[in-house]
C-alpha cells in the first residue's frame, strides 16, 4: 500500500471508532463528546507511516504497554504533542524511565508498584496520574487487583500524597463472549459507582478505562471514559 493510502485509510478507521464511539454512547444515554479514546501503537515501530497517520487524524492520545517501546517513541516523536498512556505491567525498576513521559500510568497492579511510584515522584517532584487495573476476569494470567482488594489497597495509598488516583482500567477476559464481557464491565462500573459514592481519602474516581478494539462498543455503553483501542484503526492497512 502507498503511504498516501496507507494515511486516507487509517483517517477512515479513526472516524468510523469515532463514530462507533458515539453512536454507543447514545445507546448508553451518555455524552459522547466525554469519552477519549487512547490509540494503540504498540504493534507498530516508531518509523510506521501509520503513527504519522494518527497524528493526521487529530490522536493526540497513545498508548504503548512496554517501557521501551514507550521511550523510543516518545523519543521518535518528541516534536508532537502527544499524551502517552503506559498500559501494560509495569516493572518497578523501570518506574523512573518511564514516569516522566507519561500523563497516566494506567497498569497500576500493585500495591509495591503504587508505593515505588510515590517514592521516585517525590524524587522527581512529579504528580503521576495512575488509574489502578482489575483484573475484573479471573484469567490468572492477567496482572490487577482483584476487585474486592481495591478498595482496601485505596484506603492504603491514602498516604501516598504524590500519586492521583484517577481511576480504574481493566480488560475483559481472554474467552469472554459479549455476554461475559457484559457481565464483567458491568461489574467493573458498579465498583467504580460504589467507590464514588464513598470515596476514599486523597482518590478521584473520574476515568473509567475500559474496552479494546472488539469490545469497545460495550464498554462506552456501559460507561467508558477512556477506551484503549489498537487493531481496529489499522485495519486494512496492512
Ligand atoms: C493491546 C492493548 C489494547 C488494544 O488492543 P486492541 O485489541 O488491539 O484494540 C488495549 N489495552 C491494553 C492493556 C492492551 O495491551
């Protein structure tokens, strides 16, 4: 494919999830213009025509899941003004390459993790954005706290005074059906409600990070704030 295609098509794919984007709020009852929607890259290196393509279509949000893939394209594309979202597990001995170049670490998984961030914020005088993930599935092979283990790990980072806790970010399991994914978004937004509604100390329970290319719709229905989505915006452009 020539590059000017390869650009005119990821543009298509962009506005038709924007689109879908919409279109599901609506059905949800929500206001679409409040859902953003992070762009994956991460199965693309930093030269793909198809980053710049992103850039086109006004993606200002990315989001990378491992550290060094995350420093090369931010340094690729330091001229750009771009947020970048670290979205996968996250090593504690990697926590202060990567905490300057992003606005939300949205993996937090652990409490050790939550801890090593607060400490190398302080060092730094930074005031990380973290979003706390559940492994709302089960599947042990997915990183998170279980969902009864995050209200008692909040109560815990209360005296963490550098780390804003934004959120939740979780990911449907593996084998999940639509009726499973239903079933486990819903769950995930009762918890982020009911978390709101009490809302522990030094927390704001404002971004809810959910759906992924082949269940995003569900998710925005269900009330996304932020979905991650890669494969979709590529789609025939390969
Ligand atoms: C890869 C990834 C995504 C995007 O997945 P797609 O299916 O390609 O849309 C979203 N969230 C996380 C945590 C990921 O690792």
């Amino acid at each position: 494919m020539n590059h000017r295609n390869i650009i005119n098509r990821v543009q298509e794919n962009v506005e038709r999830v924007r689109r879908r984007i919409a279109e599901a709020a609506l059905r949800g009852g929500r206001d679409g213009r409040n859902i953003r929607m992070v762009a994956v890259t991460k199965y693309l290196l930093p030269d793909d025509p198809r980053i710049e393509a992103l850039f086109k279509a006004g993606c200002d949000e990315l989001g990378e899941s491992r550290p060094q893939h995350l420093i090369s394209k931010v340094e690729a594309f330091s001229d750009q003004p771009i947020q970048w979202h670290m979205i996968g597990h996250l090593q504690r001995n990697k926590v202060r390459k990567v905490l300057p170049l992003v606005s939300t670490i949205q993996s937090v998984d652990s409490l050790r993790l939550a801890r090593a961030i607060d400490r190398i914020a302080r060092e730094e005088s930074l005031r990380p954005h973290v979003l706390l993930e559940v492994n709302i599935s089960g599947d042990s092979a997915k990183h998170g706290f279980a969902p009864s283990e995050i209200r008692p790990a909040l109560d815990e980072m209360a005296d963490l005074s550098t780390v804003r806790v934004r959120g939740l970010m979780a990911m449907a399991g593996l084998q999940a059906d639509q009726e499973t994914t239903r079933e486990q978004f819903t769950r995930l937004r009762d918890l982020f409600d009911s978390l709101r509604e009490d809302l522990p100390e030094n927390v704001e329970m404002e971004e809810l990070s959910m759906g992924m290319s082949r269940d995003f719709e569900i998710a925005v229905e269900l009330g996304a704030t932020i979905v991650r989505i890669g494969t979709v915006l590529f789609e025939g452009t390969e």
